[in-house]
C-alpha cells in the first residue's frame, strides 16, 4: 500500500510546515525558549543530543565513515541511534541522534555532515534547534514553540521553517555494519611490514599441511586452528565449510605475493582483537572506531571478494605450526646420548617496550611538554578560559612539564599527549605497553600505586612523580606579584555646564563709535 | 568694556561657549576690530589650545578620529557673530541712549561676520560645529528684585547687594527666571543672521533638530549624509528620548524639511540621499522593537503617535516620515527597504508590520499622494531592474 493510499494521522495531512523562526543565541544568554537545552562551558546552546538530518541512507553512511575516520564512534555509540522518519507529506528521511557530549563532538559532527548534505540540530526530547553556524556562533533559538501534532515524534526548528517527523522504524548500527560491502583499495594488497607484523591465513582443509610445511621452512613464527564458521540457520549448508586459520607473525613479502596468488588462501589483516578485513579491501566505516559494537565473544572475520562477514567463537584457540610438522617416526633404532645435568634456571624477563597501539585511541588524560617549550606554555596560559587553567594541574620536573587534566576539560595542545593505559599509569596517545601484562601485575612490577604517576616519555626511561607534587596550573600560573597600595580616585565624569550668559557692566553709552561694516571714519 | 585683547575674548567668551560655564557679553565687536584680533592669534597660544580641545572633546563624540583643530579667523568671525547677537539681548542695548539704526549696525556688522563661505569640507563642518554647538542650550539667568518701595530687574547681572540688604524690614522678594534660546537668539529680529549662521554649520543644525530652530535646508546639509560616519551620528541622535512623541520629534522635523525640499527644485541625488536617510530612521525604530519579545504584533510607538484620536496634534512630516518608505517602494524598491533587512527574519517580520500599522494609521491616500510627489523627482525603476 502507498502512503498516499494509508489512513494516515491528522498530522500527516496538516497544512504545509510552518514557516519557523529563529533568535541568535547571545553569550551570557541563560533564558531559552526550547526546552531542554542549556548553555555549555563556552557558551554554546547544546541539548542533550545531537540530531542529524539526511536525505537518504547515503548520507547516513557517508556521514559515519567521514565521523570515524576523525574521531572514535564508540564515545557516541551509548545513545547513537538511526532512524527512518517521514515527514507530514510523506517523504522520508534518515536521522541520526548522537549524545551531545561537548560542544567539540557535535561541531565536528555538524562539519562533517554539512560537507555530506545533512543538517544538524540539538535537543532533548521533542524540539530541536538548528546548531550553530558561523552567522550565530551560539547556536539559535526558537522564536516560537508549537505543540506537536499527536503522532509526530520530533520537530525541527530551522532558520525559515518548521519541520515535524514520525519514526517509522530504527536501523542498529551493528546491523548496518554488517550488511555494507567492503571496496576494494587500489595498491592495498602491498602491505608495509609494520602492517604485515601479524596477519590471518583462512586455508582450505586441504591445503593444510602443505601450508604448514612451507611455513615451517621459512621460519615463519605462526599458530593454527581448525575453525568453523557458525551457522545462521539450519538450512545454511553453504556455510559449513571448515578452515584452517592461521596468525602468522612478520610473514616476508615474497611468501605474501605467494600466498594471494595461490586458491584456497584468503589474507585478512588484524583491525582489532576480534576484527579483520581481507587484505586489498577496506571497510566504508573504520571498523577500529567502534570495537565496541563486535562482542568480544565472537571473532569477526570480513570478506571482500565474497561479501560476506563469518564470525568464529573467541578467543581464538590456536597452537604453534612447529608442532604440526609432519613426524618421521623410525621406532627400530636405538637412541643415544650423553646425559646432562640443568643448573638453575634463571627468570624469564622481558624489558617493558612501547609500541604502536591496534586499539582505538583513548582519552588524552595529560602532557609531558618539554622543557623547553615552557615558553610557549608560558603564552598559551594567557589565553586559557578560567575552566582550563582550574581543571589542569602540572609539576614541573627535570624530564619536562607534566600536565595532568581533569575529566571535564581538554588537555592543553602542547608536548606529548599522554593517555591512561591504567589508573596513573600513563603513555603517548597512539602507544601500548608491550607485553601486554594485567595491569595490576604491571602496577605491581613498576612499583606503582595510588598516589603516583608513573610516566612512559616517547623517548628515556619511565619515571614515577608523586600526586601530591601537581598544583593547580592556576595557582602555578601566576609568578610572585608586588602588590602595592592604590589610591581610590573619584572617575565620576561631571556633566558639561550649560553656557549661561552674563552680561558685563557697559556703560550709558555703550554703542559710542561703533562704525557700521564698510563705512570709514 | 571692549575686547581688544584676543587672549581674554577667548577666555571669557569663546571658551564657556564651547565647554559651558558663564560667557561674558561686553561690549559689541566691530568689523574693523576683527583684524587687530586676527594679528593676536599667533600670540595667546595658550587660550587657543584650551579652545581647540575643549572643541575636540565635543566633536570626539561624533567621530573616531576627530581632525586636528585649528582656532583661526572663520571661527573669530562666528564668534563674534555670536557675541554680536547676544549684545543685542544685553539691557544696555535696550536703553535709550542706543538708537534703533545703532541696533542695526550691530545686527548689520553680525549679519556681516557670519557671511563665511559655504563649506561641504569635513573638518571645516566638524570645526564649526565644535564652536556652535551649544548655541540652541544658551541660557541667562534673569533677577527680579522687589521691595517695599519698587523693583528693579537684572538680565544677566547679578543684583547690586544693597539692594538685599535688611531683607525683612524692606520686605525684599527676588525671583529668579531663565532666558533660553528662544529669549535670546529666536526673537524676530536676529532670526535671519541666526539662520545665515546655522547654513555654515549644518552639522549642529541636524544635530539640535529636536528643538525649535530656523528652518533646515536640506541642501545644505545633504552632503553629510554621504558621510556615513557623520549620517550614523545624526541618525542616532534624533532619536533619543523615550516619551513617542519624543523620539519622533525630530524625524517629523526631518521630514517636514523634506516636503519642503520636494517644492523646490532639488537634484535628484539629493532627494534619494534625504529619502533613504529617512528610511533608515524607519528602520532605527524596526530595530529597537524588533529584539523585544514584550512587544506585540502592533507597534506600541506607531500606535501613539499615529492614533486616529490624536490625528489633529500630529507634529507636522509626521505622518511623511512614517509613509516614505511605502510610497518609495512603487517608485524604487531600493530606496523603499534598507539594505539588510531581508536577511534577518525578525526584523523583516517587524518591519513588514510597521509597514501594515503605517497603511492603516495615515491611509493609503496620504501614502498615493507622497508617491505623486516623489515621481516628480525621482527616476522610476524597472522591478525587473532591482536586485533583492
């Protein structure tokens, strides 16, 4: 059935959108017509969420990739929500609705939907205000509110008009990602060795041992399983194909070229823990950006040619080659040898490293600026809001300035941006600790606990400074200033006099030989 | 007392004149005396600066960078002008031993001294008015005294103490009056050099349009409406006041100069400067109610001073100035909305209703009969011809 052919509500069948209107938001404004919505530390009109607006599902799409090749989706990923909405004259659109955590995300989520096509507004419940533009750089506010006809769910408030939506249905995200089709890379099957530093093989049965056997030669570091990729239904008989899978380490170039050439080898490149992509495609949305939707549960694996996703149950249970190499088992010689004696055997210990991080980054929690650019932090504290230089606390140590931020505020741009891998225990943005230790058995190795920062520097040694040395970047902002005494001066400005005219003593005969103009004596 | 000595003109008249306080009226100056006072100027440098920044602290209030000042002849001469005038006010040129043809040569040798040249130049406007600007706020305090035996009356002098002495027994009354401009300078008799002087300084003219004064000759003081800094100043000042008819006081005088421009034979680019000034006076008002949300639909400002009940006291332009902008919009749209109200919502919502209120307050044929006017005058433009 058509929509025109449905008994729609009244609403649907209302007159034309309104013609809306709009006030800019003023700094210092408190007072708000829309509901809900609130400035924020900067000023900004910001609701509780944000709410894009598409025409199609395109733009939907193209949205998320350009959003998460930027920023992590997992932050929005706990309100995230897109839905089908039809308008009263029965077009349809798509609509995003993001949590408006700061100002910062929804601005970037406004820039990179207005280069899409879509339109942002904010919010919290049923009215929605356009976000702020470069026109209004507070954002807007609604001139005038009308109730919702019944069975519209949102209305948007745009600079010329009124627009109101139902919902029709909701589209998951996790779904949406299943069902986009990986493209493929041109030259993405040339893979760097950082990138080729752990790779899966998904081996035809058959092909097992002889790949195993190849492996082993060259000396390829790699473990293997037998996986299955589970069934959707009971009639999904195409699926029950049984592989190898294999995580092989620092796998050469020439044995790469070898193996995507040769049938029944497939190659998938690590995103994740669980997520992989085959190499020479690419996921639309950057897959890394939110981990948090595959279930650590499961192992995600990513086709490209075939276009299709198999998961496998995880974690992934694999056991070295070195041990699958076919045995010459000759039981009728005899063995010999000499006997030896095993001294003590000392600890296996591995230096703690720093190495490129897989997982999505952090939170920037604090910054090592060397020290010297302390100039440039000198400068750039005349220019911090009251907010920043309250919410930031720094020591000053012989490795460089430590600046530790608290949650509600962005750490300064400056030196090394430092991420928590535990709780104190801080390294470069972008950089994991290697091995990849529990990080209460890290703790205790390094001697680390409460009330202490052990910082990992890009470059030197770790080193531990105590919670008690950071003060607040606004009691250390200041150098010691001589205060003297002023004297209160009266600034009030009198008012100009008025011109009052007085009239001098002239005498009886004042106009005595007074010549009129142009004549002489 | 005559003024032969600049330094102390400057002191007692010239300067109270720009910067308040009392200015002394002695005795009159005469055409030949202007140029013994001319020779001093080099020689009171001290007097000459307090004048020049007491008159660029008036003028700072106008502009940004106010022009450097320079006290030389011109402004001697309407000093003494104005000086001349006031004289004729003094009681002694009253009394019996001053003739009437002794009066004329007085209010001949001002007429004589204001003649200076029209000027369109800047600073020389900026300069003059620094000197003129207080002329329509002079004032004198005038004494009656009264006592048991007679009264006698002081303009401008302060009464002889004798005269209060034993206050009680004499029964001595004193009342105390204030002569303002139109005492001292609007009187018949010096209204023509008054007017000769306010064309050499049409800034101050537009700028003390909310009082009486001589009439405003548009086409004198048009050029400084093509100075957008001088045309901002004038703009924002005739609408001060809070009272409706206050603020529309001197948008009414505006507009009633402008009729009387329209009888005239103006160049069009005038008549179109005047007009779109006009209209942006319009728009000044738009703006103010057009941020209110305790305003209504309906102008509480039109609805004042356009009420029906009140019709017969409206001030004459009034209803001119309110009706411009309709009347040039069927002759050129361009003229009949200022640029930039289209953009904002708001306030193109606002001055649509302004527009309505206007129609329905002064009646479409007053609004007919000022296009009729304006045509005469005016080119008409094409719509197809007017980006919007």
């Amino acid at each position: 059935m058509s929509p025109r052919d449905s008994t729609g509500p009244d609403w649907a069948r209302s007159t034309a959108p309104g013609r809306g209107g709009l006030e800019h938001v003023s700094l210092g404004q408190s007072r708000f017509m829309t509901p809900g919505v609130a400035p924020d530390p900067r000023g900004i009109l910001l609701g509780r969420y944000g709410l894009l607006i598409f025409p199609t599902l395109e733009g939907v799409v193209s949205w998320l990739r350009l959003y998460s090749a930027e920023s992590p989706l997992d932050e929005l990923l706990a309100a995230l929500e897109i839905s089908q909405v039809r308008t009263p004259l029965g077009s349809r659109e798509m609509a995003v609705r993001i949590p408006a955590i700061s100002s910062y995300v929804v601005d970037r989520a406004a820039r990179c939907a207005l280069l899409v096509g879509g339109a942002t507004y904010t919010g919290t419940a049923k009215h929605f205000v356009k976000y702020r533009d470069d026109r209004s750089p507070y954002g807007y506010d609604a001139a005038d509110l009308t109730p919702l006809p019944p069975d519209a769910s949102i209305m948007v408030h745009g600079e010329d008009f009124t627009q109101t939506y139902a919902r029709e249905r909701d589209l998951p995200l996790d779904r949406l990602l299943l069902r986009l089709s990986r493209r493929r890379i041109p030259g993405g099957a040339d893979l760097r060795p950082d990138e080729r530093r752990e790779l899966f093989l998904v081996v035809a049965h058959g092909l097992g041992e002889g790949v195993i056997r190849y492996l082993w030669r060259n000396r390829v570091v790699g473990r293997v399983g037998l996986v299955t990729p589970e069934r959707k239904s009971a009639f999904d008989e195409s699926r029950a194909r049984v592989h190898l899978l294999f995580r092989v380490q620092d796998l050469p170039a020439r044995i790469l070229d070898l193996f995507r050439s040769t049938p029944g080898i497939d190659i998938f490149r690590p995103l994740t823990e669980n997520v992989a992509v085959e190499v020479g495609y690419a996921h639309p949305i950057d897959l890394a950006s939110c981990q948090s939707l595959f279930e650590p549960s499961r192992f995600f694996l990513f086709w490209g040619q075939r276009d299709q996703v198999d998961t496998i149950a995880a974690p992934l249970e694999l056991s070295g080659i070195e041990h699958l190499t076919r045995l010459d088992i000759q039981l009728d010689q005899a063995t010999s040898g000499d006997t030896l004696q095993i001294a003590a055997l000392d600890a296996v210990g591995v230096p703690l490293e720093l190495a490129p991080s897989l997982n999505p980054s952090r939170r920037v929690v604090g910054s090592l600026i060397p020290l010297e650019q302390a100039r440039w932090l000198k400068r750039l504290i005349y220019f911090l809001p009251q907010t920043s230089l309250r919410g930031h606390r720094m020591a000053l140590t012989d490795r460089g300035i430590l600046i530790v931020a608290s949650p509600d505020v962005d750490v300064i741009p400056l030196g090394t941006p430092l991420a928590e891998v535990a709780p104190g225990l801080l390294v470069p943005l972008g950089w994991d600790l290697v091995p990849r230790v529990a990080p209460d058995v890290l703790a205790r190795s390094l001697g680390h606990n409460a009330g202490l920062y052990t910082v990992f520097p890009p470059s030197g040694a770790a080193f531990q400074i105590g919670d008690s040395a950071l003060a607040p970047l606004e009691r250390r902002a200041l150098a010691r200033i001589e205060i003297g005494g002023a004297e209160v001066l009266d600034a009030r400005i009198e008012p100009p006099a008025e011109p009052a005219v007085v009239n001098e003593p002239v005498g009886r005969f004042a106009l005595w030989g007074f010549r009129a103009p142009g004549r002489g004596d | 007392m005559g003024w032969s000595d600049l330094g102390e003109l400057l002191e007692r008249f010239v300067l109270p004149l720009v910067s308040g306080g009392e200015l002394v009226v002695g005795r009159p100056i005469a055409i030949d005396a202007l140029g013994d006072l001319e020779a001093q100027i080099p020689h009171v440098t001290p007097q000459l600066v307090a004048v020049d920044e007491a008159r660029t602290e008036v003028i700072a209030e106008l502009v940004v960078r106010p022009p450097a000042l320079v006290f030389e002849a011109d402004e001697l001469c309407l000093a003494a002008c104005v000086h001349n005038l006031l004289f004729l006010v003094h009681p002694r040129a009253d009394s019996w031993a001053v003739s009437t043809s002794a009066r004329m040569r007085v209010l001949d040798t001002a007429q004589e001294m204001a003649a200076r040249p029209l000027s369109q130049s800047r600073s020389r406007v900026l300069a003059r008015h620094g000197l003129l600007h207080n002329l329509f706020r002079l004032t004198r305090m005038d004494t009656k005294i009264s006592w048991w035996t007679g009264s006698a009356t002081y303009l401008g002098q302060r009464p002889p103490g004798r005269l209060r002495t034993w206050r009680s027994v004499r029964r001595v009354r004193e009342e105390q009056s204030v002569a303002s401009y139109e005492d001292l300078l609007g009187t018949v008799e010096v209204a023509p050099v008054v007017t000769a002087l306010l064309r050499r300084a049409p800034l101050t003219q537009l700028l003390a349009m909310t009082r009486d004064g001589p009439p405003l000759y548009w086409e004198d003081a048009v050029f400084l409406l093509r100075d957008a800094e001088l045309a901002r100043a004038v703009a924002y000042r005739s609408l001060r006041g809070s009272e409706p008819r206050q603020v529309v006081a001197a948008p009414a005088r505006f507009a009633a100069a402008f009729e009387q421009m329209l009888e005239r034979a103006p160049a069009e680019s005038d008549v179109r400067a005047v007009a779109a000034f006009l209209v942006h006076l319009n728009a000044l008002l738009v703006v103010g109610e057009a941020g209110d949300r305790e305003i209504g639909p309906r102008s509480p400002l039109l609805s004042a001073v356009l009420s029906p009940e009140r019709a017969g006291q409206r001030q004459r332009g009034l209803a001119t100035f309110f009706s411009l902008p309709a009347a040039l919009a069927q002759i050129d749209p361009r003229l009949g909305v200022p640029p930039g109200v289209a953009t904002d919502a708001l306030l193109a919502d606002r001055w649509l209703r302004h527009r309505a209120q206007v129609v329905e307050g002064v009646g479409e044929a007053v609004i007919e009969t000022l296009a009729g006017r304006l045509r005469r005058h005016l080119t008409a433009v094409l719509p197809e011809h007017v980006s919007m």
